[in-house]
C-alpha cells in the first residue's frame, strides 16, 4: 500500500510543482480518503492545482510509478474561455487533457469516452446533455473524482429570483452528475469566495453532507474598490484616461477588463474607442500589418463574437505582451481565466453598486451580514457590521439635516405663492442612496480592515 505523502510527491513531479501548500495538501489528502471536498481560497492560491495533480496521484495510490495514467479525473468549467485556457496550461505541463463541447470532432469525443485524457473539461450542459454519452465508455470505470471549479456558479447562476430568471438554470441540476458515475467517486468544489448562503446551496444541491470544509482567507489585499458616476451622454468624459493610454502608449497600455451587463453597452464602448483612435486602433509597427482584428489593441467578447475573435482575444490578452490591451466583455468572459499584467477591471453598471448597497441595507445583523458577505473571522465581520452600522447612521444624520434644509428653504420660497413643485422631493431617496455610496465605497477600500493573504 503506497502512502498518501509519497503520491503527493508524485504527482508534484509529475506535474512538475515545485511544492504544496497546507490548504492545497489538505483537500488532497481529503479526496485520496474518498471524502467530498469544499474548498474556499482566494484567486491565486492555486486552486488547480488539486486537479492538475489528481490522476497522478490516484494512479500512484493504485499502481506505483508507471508509465501509462490511467486514472481520469472530470472537471466542470462554466465558460469554454476557461477549458481552453486550463487544457493549454496542462500541454504546457505534459499533462493529457481535453474539452468536451460543441467544438469536439467525433474522434475526440471518442477518445475522452474510451479514457485517454487524465483531465476531461466540460461545462454542466455538455456534461448533463449534449455529452452525457462519454459516461458509457471506460472513462467512467477510470474516473476517480469530479471537481467543480468556479463552483459559486451553482448559486449565482443556477437559482433565480423573484424578480429575475436564472441565468444558467441547469447549473442547479449539476447533483445529477452523481448518476452517472460510480458512488464511490467524491465530489470536489472550488471557488476564490462563498459565503454562508451559497456554501450551504453547493453542499445542499450536490447531495455533499458531511464533506471536508477548508475555508481559506478570502481577503484580496491587492484589489481596491472604487465607485464613480458615469454620464452616459458623454462616455468620452469618463473613458478619455484609457483612450489616451492606449493612443500614446499602444501595446505598452495599461490592460484594461471593462465588464458589461449588456452587448449593446459592449458595442457602444466598441464604438466609442474606433471613433477616437481611428487608425491608432491598430498596432503596426512596420506598416505592413493588417488592418483587422489581429492587429486592433482593443476588442470585443461576448456570447456572440466570432470564434475567430474569440480566438484572438484569448491568445493575446492573457499574455503580458499581448496586441489587445482593452476588452469590452459580458460575463461570457473573465471567470477564473488567468490574464497575465492586468491592473484594472471595471463594471460598466450601476446596478453592481445598487446591489451591493442595497444588500447592506437589508442587513438587520452580525448574522445576516455572514449570509451575505465573506468574513475571514468573527472579530472581522463584527468589525465590519460596526463600520456600516455608524456609516449609515451618519447618513441618515445627515440626510436628514439636508432634507430639513430644504424644507426650511422652500417653504420660505413659496410664501405668497399659490402652487409647489414637488419634482426635489422626488429625488431625496436617489441623492441618500448616493450619499451612503460615497460613504460605503470608503469603507470598502480601507487598508484598516484588511488582511494579508498567506
């Protein structure tokens, strides 16, 4: 019988790491033991790791050293940018592994049935649906264990609400890939946060009671938040800075993720960057390039873009010296893709801050504030609930002070007159919302209340 530390070893060689953290040895140790797994650690920390050096390790516990890997391990990825740039770290590693998909020749698809890849990407629907065929081959007497990365998906985009349909509801149908492989096979659940809620909507919808729970510190003390007003009838006021970056300095410019809640915010930004830059859009150093989407420094991503564009977006914006500095996106891109040298993403949406704000206003408690936010310990999120506690409270003050003001002021204004406009009092609520805004946005960028991540 091999010993778990020795097959850790091996995989770590194999995969060529150098070493293993304590949070990543852990979730080994507790998958090799047969048991399910959540895993909560910030970007960065090596998440795939777990996967990339699963069949090796599986394999070692199993047989030894060999030459030949049989054992499989299945991958559940919610965006294809993801799978390819996940399949092309593992070529990059000597690691065998594919994609499951639309894009799947008959052959491939084939050869992931029959088991030939260690690590087998996919996505729930061509997992549940589309796909479920690669279940009848040897890949499921091979398989020893499922990972479902980005696994908040199952909450954030499996389960609607009262007002808004879900946007991938068969993500909350993803417990139904227990039934296509052996019961023996434990189930693996990564993601950078969680909080209470979706933790407990994971473990519930994919039957994991009693799992290992590793929770790691989901403070990111390298990333800042920032609130701003963006007047839509002069995008150039607030875009002008990255306009000019990409125009003087070109393939040297910032990277820049802007995050749109819609294409048509995409193709207007689009638009807007084509108009300004004109023919220093592109990046030709001799003169000779092309004058098309290989070329231009900024590009578009959304469900519908051309593969080809798709394409180039992927290769040359997650390299560090990449053609495309700025990319106007939905949420078709971004999850979990490593994108090298990047320093700022923005949401082009009002409603990202609306949300945030109104899930503080909901807050009634320390508890609530846990069911809504990640906390990386008690004293933290007590801290946190006093700080929004005095921060709305001074607000209210002062909303009220103000509104008290322009009572005072308008009721002498209208002396002697017969009529009263009320369109001020229609926009009381909207001017607090904003000033609990500025104030929030304070807090949530204070070095004060962060910590450092191991």
């Amino acid at each position: 019988m091999h010993s778990v530390k020795d097959a850790i070893a091996y995989g770590l060689q194999e995969a060529q790491y150098k070493d293993v953290r304590e949070h990543q040895r852990k979730v080994i140790k507790g998958y090799c033991s047969g048991k399910d797994v959540f895993l909560s650690a910030p970007t960065g920390s090596g998440k795939s790791l777990t996967f990339k050096v699963a069949p090796y390790v599986f394999d070692y516990l199993e047989h030894g050293e060999r030459l030949e890997v049989c054992s499989v391990c299945l991958v559940v990825l919610p965006l294809v940018a993801l799978m390819k740039d996940q399949v092309a770290s593992l070529v990059g590693r000597g690691i065998s592994g594919a994609s499951v998909g639309a894009d799947c020749t008959r052959e491939q698809v084939k050869e992931i049935s029959e088991g030939k890849y260690s690590l087998v990407f996919g996505s729930h629907e061509a997992l549940l649906y589309s796909h479920r065929s690669i279940f009848h081959g040897k890949l499921r007497k091979n398989l020893k264990a499922v990972f479902v990365d980005e696994s908040h998906c199952i909450a954030k985009w499996g389960m609607g609400t009262k007002s808004e349909e879900a946007f991938r509801k068969d993500y909350s149908r993803l417990g139904e890939l227990r039934s296509l492989v052996h019961h023996y096979v434990p189930f693996i659940t990564l993601t950078a946060t969680a909080t209470e809620t979706v933790r407990r909507t994971i473990i519930k919808d994919l039957g994991m009671d009693g799992c290992l729970k590793i929770l790691g510190d989901p403070s990111k003390t390298n990333v800042r938040y920032a609130a701003v007003d963006i007047d839509s009838t002069n995008l150039y006021g607030s875009f002008s800075v990255i306009i000019k970056d990409v125009e003087i300095n070109q393939i040297h410019a910032t990277k820049v993720l802007v995050f749109c809640r819609k294409k048509e915010h995409v193709k207007e930004l689009f638009e807007l960057f084509s108009r300004c830059l004109g023919q220093k859009a592109y990046y030709r150093p001799t003169g000779q390039e092309p004058v098309d989407d290989r070329t231009r420094l900024f590009t578009m991503y959304h469900k519908k873009t051309d593969k080809l564009v798709k394409g180039t977006t992927e290769t040359e914006f997650c390299k560090e010296n990449g053609t495309v500095r700025v990319v106007f996106c939905t949420i078709a891109f971004g999850i979990g893709v490593n994108v090298e040298g990047i320093n700022l993403a923005t949401g082009y949406s009002r409603k990202l801050v609306d949300s945030i704000v109104s899930k503080i206003h909901d807050v009634r408690s320390v508890l609530d504030l846990k069911d809504k936010f990640a906390f990386f310990s008690e004293v933290h999120a007590t801290e946190t609930w006093q700080i929004i506690c005095e921060v709305l409270a001074m607000s209210e003050s002062e909303s009220e002070s103000e509104l008290s003001g322009e009572t005072y002021a308008h009721s002498r204004e209208s002396k002697g007159s017969d009529t009263c406009s009320s369109s001020e009092g229609e926009s009381d609520s909207s001017d607090i919302a904003r000033r609990r805004t500025r104030k929030l946005r304070v807090f949530s960028s204070s070095d004060e209340y962060s910590s450092s991540s191991d």
